[in-house]
C-alpha cells in the first residue's frame, strides 16, 4: 500500500538559523516566526522550500 505523499519537514531559516517543522505541500506563504523571511512558497501542490531541509518527519 502506497503512503501519503505530502509530508512534514524541519526547516532552517536561511537568514537567522531558526528551525521550523512546516507542511511541505503548503498552500501559503510560510515565514520564519523569528526573523520573519520566507521558508516556503506556494508553487501549484509541492511548496518551494526557500530553507535548508534538516529532516522529513514520517
């Protein structure tokens, strides 16, 4: 059986090192709670991640 595609993911922000767990099929901008830069972008079903990925969390 096939599992799920879309996943949650650690993510550090590029600008202030902060690590966030956000949905990697978001549907809106994800901003950094810190710093406030931009983690995620919508891009029609995956996200573009704009952050270094540390981890998938299954």
């Amino acid at each position: 059986m096939k599992g799920p595609e879309s996943k949650f993911i650690k993510v550090r922000c590029k600008d202030c090192e902060n690590e966030q767990v956000l949905f990697n099929k978001a549907s809106t901008v994800v901003s950094c709670h810190i710093c406030g830069g931009k983690l995620a972008v919508p891009h029609g079903g995956k996200a573009i991640i704009k952050g270094e990925v540390l981890e998938v969390i299954e």
